[in-house]
C-alpha cells in the first residue's frame, strides 16, 4: 500500500477501535496460521477491508450438542468486536443474541429466506441421529430438522469443532444418542476445522480466503490442507529431544522441566495433523505440549475412542 | 388459570434452555424449567482410565471451562489419597481465580447487560454528558471523544440494516429506565469488555497452554513446570492487573450504575430460603483454609458447617424411572423406557432435582457471599454493607435478581484480590529452589472419591468409584442442576422456579423481565443435563399461547 492510503487505512481502522499494533499483530498471527509468510499480510489486510467496505457477509450459527468452548474459542479472537460489528454480520448466534424465544426463531427463519444461498453457515455440535434425532432440542425442533432445514440453504457451511466435524465428544463410545458429525447426519459436504476448541485462527483463516474466493484445498477428511498438512510432531517445538532420544518419564521430573519429548507420556502428536505448535492459541501465549502435557489428538476424527487412554503409548 | 407463556430457546446463556409460566394479573404465577439437550457423558466414562476423567469432563462446558477437570482431578486425588504439592496447588488457583474474573466479566456484558440496557436507545446520547457520567461513576478518565466514535460506530451499525446478533431485540420495552446517556456507556464498555476477556483468557494460556480447555492439570498435580519462572509469572500478573482495573474502574462502577436505576429489582426474584456453598480456594496444602468459605443457609443469614452426606437427588418430577433420593455415590441415572411426555402437571424436566437435607438451595455467588456474610468473614461484610449503604437498601434486598447480580460483582473482587497473594507465594516458593509441581502415585484397586469446588456458577461436586483400577460409577451434581432443577416428590420446586413466582410482565409477548432473573443465574445447561429419553421426539408450541 502506498504511504497515504496506507494512513487512510488506518484511521478507518482506529475509527473502528483497532490500533494499527493490534492490526498488525492480528494479522501476523493470521499469517502464521495460514502458513503464509509476513508479506501475506497485506493480502489479509485487503480481503478485510474489502469486507468492511459493502454489505457485510451474513453468517448463521448454529448450536448443537456441544459445549459452547468453539464459540468461547471465536470470542477469543483479538479485536472480535470488529469481527463482529463490522467484519461479518451475525444473523444468528444463541450465546449472543438479544432475541429470545419465538424473536430468536424470527431472527433465524428471516436470516435464512433473505439470504438463502448467501450465507455462510458455521455449525457448532454434533447432531443427534437416534430415536429421531430425540437428543437434542431448540425451539421445540430436532437438531437434525434444524440441519436439514437451514444448512443446504446456505452457500457454504463450516463445521467448527471436532463435534460438529466428525461427532466428538457425544458420539464417544457408547454414544447414547447416537451422534454424528454433520456431513455424516445429512450428507452436505462441509469445511472441517476441527480441534477441542478449534484454533479459532483457522477459522478466520478460512473466512479471509472464502472472503478472497481463494480455493481452499482440503485433506480427506475435509480439513483445510493450509492447517491440517502437517502433525503436529512434525511441527513440535520439542521434535529435536524426540531425534535424540530425550523423553519425560514422569510429570514434574528434571526431564519435564528441561522440555524433553512427552511421546513416553502418551503425546498422540505424531498421529495428529494440526498447526497448534505453529498458530499456538490465545494470541501466540502457548499450547499444551509447551505448557508440558501431550497432545491428545483432539482434531482427529474418534480420537475419544482411538487416542484413549490418553497417558498411554498407542 | 393464568395466561402460559414459553420461551424457548433461552438464548444468552451456554446450553438448551426452555421456560414455561403462567401469567395472572400481569405476574408471574408459576413457572417451569426445562433442559433440552443430553450428551451422556458419565455413560462414557464407564470403565475407562480415571486419569483420562478430566478431559472428557471437562466438554461439559466450554463457558465454564476448567472447572469440572478441576472437580475431577480432585475426586481421583480423593481416591487415591494424593497430596498435591504445594505450587500445583497454587498454580490450580491462579487458573481458577482466572476463570472467575473472565466468566463475570462476560457474563455481565454479553450473556446479562442487554437485559438491562437498551442498545437501540444508546445512539439518543450525548457524547459529552456520558463522559460526565463515565467520570462520576468512575475514577477512570473518560473523553467525550471515546463516547462519540461508539455512538458513530453503533449508528453506522444500526443504519446498515444488519444489526446482527442485536436484531429482535426488546429495544423501546417499557422495562428499560435507563437514561440514554447510561445506555451509550454500558454499550461502549460491552465492546470494550469483548477486547478486554479476550486478553484475560491469556491468563489460562500461560500456565495452561491455552483456553478455552486448558491442558495442563494432571491427576497428582500440574504439567507446567517449564513455565513456572519469573518471566512467565510477570507475564500472567501483568494480564491480571489489566483484568484487575477493568474490574475496578469499569465492570464494578457500571454494576453499581445500573443497579441504581434498578433498586426495584431488590425486590424481585428472590424467594428461596436455602443457600448452598462449598467453599474454595485453600490457602495451605492441607485445604482447611478456604478464601471463600464453605456453609449451609437453612434460613436468614445463619450458616450451618456442609455436610455432603446430606445430598440426595430426586426424580419424580425428572424423565426417569422411578427410585427413591439417592447420594450421588448411589446415583444411577435410568431414563425411563417408553414415551416421556412433557407435562407441567407430572414430569418436565430432564435435570433431576437436587436435595440439601431435603431442601432446594440456591448456588452460586450469591450463595457464596451469603455464607460468607453471615460467618462474619471480614471482607465480604465490609464490601456488602458499603454496597448496601451506596444504594440505599437493607439486607433484605440481596435475597433478589438485584442481589444475584451484584453479589457476582463483589465475588469477582475479592478473588481477584486474593490471586495476588498467590503470584507472590509461587515467587517465594521458586526463590527458595521449590519447583515442585507433581506427586507420584499408584492406582489403587478399588477407591471412591470425591471432588468438591465452588465454580462461577455456584457448588460443584463430582463422585467417582474406581474398581480393578478403570471407573466403575461417576456422578456430578453440577451448580445449574441445583437451580434449575425441577419439583421433587413433595412438590417443592426448585431455585429457579421459586424466583419467578411474582415477577411483574408488562407486555406477556416480550417477558423481558423473565430474562432478567433467568440471567442472573447465569444458566449452563450443557452442565445440568444427564440424560434425555430416546423414544420421544414431540414438538412444543414456541409461540405464545
């Protein structure tokens, strides 16, 4: 960008309640999870702004068995409120929406006939198949005849979250209500950004590129491969202790505190494709190997089944 | 009979939540609540390693998140008779107090503020009075400047057409008496608040690794030890200070702001005589000295010592099958066979009903603060009666939705005082060369335990039985099971139910007010759910009736 309309730029952005360091900073942190080097910031930068400037793009979220920890990791992304005010547009959202009761499913019946085939839809949850779908409820009406209504309407759906990508946490063993991630509940093919949370970077990430119409290329199970390419051990800050043969035995040992390999522990990084060690989480604070326990394969599909026990060599 | 209204969903809170009243003469008569969601998870753990409890757990709740590997990581520790050092046990604190300060401050602006504060009407305001108001009510300098850029941006907000999660609001509901200039500053610190919990959840990070589902705890202690230094621990206090004076200078003074509007509302969603807390934070490794004590209110403010034996769950009015009021050592958790239906006259709910000496009792901050206040603890009198006098209300007023309310305010300042403390000890405790932060153990073959804490939402409790080392029973009595549980076999309903008895409707198709006292509870039901029928799929009426 040239030096004025470099300036312009940024007043709008201060306008908005973003400094030019926290934009800055945001943007880094973006670039790190896209995998693109710094000079890709102002590519992100465009794509924002080009965002901020027309009617902004409408986004209908929706709850299902979940815990609320995907929105929690969405909220906490630096500078939300602009994501929120002036990035996209929340149609519907139930951990922050005004509305209540029937002014909730008016705000959702609307968001969905005005902008049938436009919005992007972000699923939070799995999705109850057994017995009907009796599980789970919102207004009176079946996650899956919630699903089966709004998600073919819209123009892309992501499903944030191992739960809403491949099940969970409730299609665990023995998965009483019998839950499925959404693409096996209703056969709508999805963006997959899984995790327990989901890095909430990818998500941005994903809407940046959706935003530029940039394609976005997907491993077999649906997860962007600019994420999900590597392991998370080929990643591994700790990979060299791993090469030498440096392993913690037990948990607060001299090992543990000299930052040796957690594999003995039961780390599931080597079968777990995420760029938690690169994008970290909280604004670059850490991750759980750096804070010393293993990685428990959370975006792989089944990992409450096939990674358990989780302090155990597989 | 009255007019019945049903909200559905609940929105502004974690979980599927679904109420039911009946209306007469513009108040609310009766009321029922009901759970919508079931996931199983303490199916799951059946025969599975007790160490692997907590993370599953853990995905009760991403809202309060820590708190149930907490609770369980503690139950297996009960089982196996581990001491935890001292520093894991300080570290569990900091994380702890972290969470309280960030889930307050969220609840506050973005699950409960809309409930008293009118969006729509904030752009009426003008800019340069809010900042006379701002300062007034705040040490905190304000610009004129900073309220009119807020106002721009939420015009330009509202004239887009789009208004996003704020569109079917209640706005221009006759409910909402604040001034607009009072309005414009709540909105303005509500986007503040959304920038300023992002950066205290970093509090997690640094000896958590990240948040929301912080992975560090361990059974025996924590796993951060590479991050207990003083570089790390700088960085943590330096987040907990901005948290601190935002705490002080803008979550306290809009609370006490808003409230003044509001005194009507110290008389309105109270009605329950019984309080429940467990207490929490030790203060030695020993646990017997708690900064937020632990006690049970029959009535009034006389607070008899917890005994946990005396709690007992009741299922006549829950969709299971029929047993008589068990410990949760004995829990089972049987949904009944065949179709369930829901019926305010006989079973309505899937959250079972919760029993202290057979007695419904609230839990929560105000819970907290009661047991504390009427133990006579020092700090919570001094900070009670100073609220009290501010607003012009007796002790009275603080068995209300005004009460609820302002006693998670007052909470949030006290452990936020006492995390200080605790930075200060781990410094000492790693000058001296003490890096400890793990206990080894062995798995013994047969144990029971349990794991008691005092979460934001109120007491939590999780039992576990280990067998052949692998779990044979886990229960939770989780805080909004206790008050959002339904009846029990004599009748008496729950917490929540009781405190909506009364409650004046101005308009019964906006029960704005119903949200009111629903709120301040902060409701998590993804918690309080155990188990749902499967051979049910009934559709409910949504509208009002």
């Amino acid at each position: 960008m040239q030096k004025t309309e470099e300036k312009e730029f940024y007043d709008r952005l201060e306008k908005k309640g973003v400094t030019r360091r926290d934009f800055l900073k945001y943007c880094t942190g973006l670039a790190a999870s896209m995998g693109i080097s710094a000079t890709g910031v102002v590519q992100v930068a465009n794509a924002i702004e080009r965002a901020a400037s027309g009617p902004r793009p409408p986004v209908v979220w929706l709850h299902f068995g979940e815990c609320t920890g995907c929105s929690e990791a969405f909220l906490r992304t630096p500078n939300v409120g602009a994501i929120i005010l002036e990035t996209i547009s929340v149609e519907y959202h139930e951990t922050i929406m005004a509305a209540a009761g029937h002014q909730a499913e008016k705000s959702l019946h609307e968001a969905v006939e005005a902008h049938k085939g436009k919005f992007i839809c972000i699923v939070e949850g799995s999705i109850a198949t057994s017995y009907n779908g009796a599980y789970g409820k919102v207004g009176g009406r079946t996650f899956l005849e919630i699903a089966r209504a709004v998600i073919p309407k819209a123009a892309a759906t992501i499903a944030l979250g191992t739960c809403a990508a491949y099940g969970g946490i409730p299609a665990a063993a023995p998965n009483p209500g019998g839950y499925k991630g959404v693409t096996d509940a209703i056969g709508v093919s999805t963006i997959n950004l899984p995790g327990c949370p989901p890095n909430p970077l990818n998500l941005l990430s994903t809407i940046v590129k959706y935003l530029n119409k940039e394609a976005i290329e997907l491993d077999e199970y649906g997860r962007p491969l600019f994420a999900f390419a590597e392991t998370v051990h080929d990643r591994c800050p700790r990979l060299k202790h791993f090469e030498n043969d440096e392993f913690v035995e037990e948990f607060g040992s001299k090992e543990a505190e000299l930052g040796y390999c957690l594999y003995n522990l039961g780390c599931k990084g080597p079968e777990t494709y995420n760029n938690c060690p690169t994008a970290k989480f909280n604004e670059g604070t850490s991750f759980p190997i750096q804070a010393g326990h293993p990685c428990i394969g959370c975006s792989e599909p089944g990992f409450w089944d096939t990674m358990t026990p989780f302090y155990e060599e597989i | 009979m009255g007019k019945r209204i049903m909200i559905d969903p609940i929105t502004r809170i974690e979980g599927h939540l679904r109420i039911e009243v009946e209306i007469e003469n513009n108040r609310v008569k009766d009321a029922w609540c009901s759970g919508q969601m079931f996931r199983g998870i303490e199916m799951m753990l059946k025969g599975r390693d007790p160490r692997d409890a907590h993370h599953f757990v853990q995905r009760s709740c991403g809202v309060c998140t820590y708190v149930h590997a907490l609770s369980s990581v503690r139950a297996v520790e009960d089982a196996c008779k581990i001491t935890i050092p001292d520093n894991a046990r300080i570290i569990r604190n900091l994380i702890h107090g972290a969470q309280f300060q960030h889930d307050h401050i969220v609840h506050f602006y973005h699950l409960h503020a809309l409930d008293w504060v009118d969006i729509v009407d904030a752009l009426r305001a003008d800019p340069v009075k809010t900042a006379k108001l701002s300062e007034n009510v705040s040490g905190r300098p304000a610009s004129a400047e900073y309220f009119k850029t807020t106002r721009e941006r939420l015009k330009t907000f509202v004239e887009s057409g789009q208004l996003g999660p704020f569109n079917n609001g209640y706005w221009g509901h006759s409910a909402y008496v604040l001034p607009p200039e009072a309005n414009l500053m709540a909105a303005a610190h509500y986007i503040e608040a959304l920038k300023l919990q992002a950066k205290a959840a970093r509090m997690h990070a640094v000896f958590g690794g990240k948040n929301p589902h912080p992975q560090f705890l361990v059974v025996g202690g924590v796993t951060s030890i590479k991050d207990l230094n003083s570089d790390r621990i700088t960085e943590f206090e330096e987040i907990w200070k901005e948290t601190k004076a935002f705490v002080d200078e803008v979550y306290i003074p809009d609370l006490m702001a808003i409230a003044s509007f509001y005194k009507d509302w110290g008389g309105i969603g109270g009605n329950n005589q019984a309080f429940l807390a467990y207490g929490d934070y030790a203060e030695n490794s020993s646990e017997t000295r708690l900064v937020m004590p632990s006690g049970f209110i029959r009535k009034g403010l006389k607070v008899e010592d917890l005994n946990v034996d005396l709690i007992t769950e009741d299922v006549t009015r829950a969709w299971y099958e029929k047993s008589r009021p068990s410990h949760p050592y004995a829990g089972k958790t049987e949904p009944i066979k065949g179709a369930v239906r829901y019926n305010t006259d006989d079973k309505y709910s899937w959250v079972k009903a919760p029993r202290y000496d057979g007695l419904a009792a609230e839990v929560g901050p105000l819970a907290r603060i009661l047991v504390a206040y009427g133990k006579g603890d020092s700090t919570a009198m001094r900070l009670v009666n100073k609220t009290l006098k501010k607003l012009g209300l007796g002790t009275d007023a603080l068995f209300s939705t005004l009460g609820r309310t302002a006693a998670r305010g007052l909470e949030t300042i006290v452990i936020g005082d006492a995390m200080e403390g605790w930075l200060d000890e781990l410094r000492v405790n790693i000058s001296r060369g003490d890096k400890k932060t793990y206990q080894s153990w062995t798995m013994p073959d047969k144990a029971k335990g349990c794991g008691l804490n005092d979460v934001p939402r109120g007491a939590l409790g999780h039992w576990i039985e280990i067998e052949h080392g692998k779990i044979k029973n886990y229960q939770y009595v989780v805080p909004s099971t206790w008050n959002f549980g339904p009846a029990d076999a004599h009748g008496k309903k729950g917490p929540v139910e009781r405190s909506l008895i009364g409650t004046p409707i101005a308009d019964p198709k906006m029960p704005l007010e119903i949200l009111r006292t629903i709120h301040s509870y902060d409701p998590c039901l993804a918690c309080a759910v155990h188990v749902i029928d499967p051979h049910t799929n009934e559709t409910y009426k949504v509208r009002v009736v």
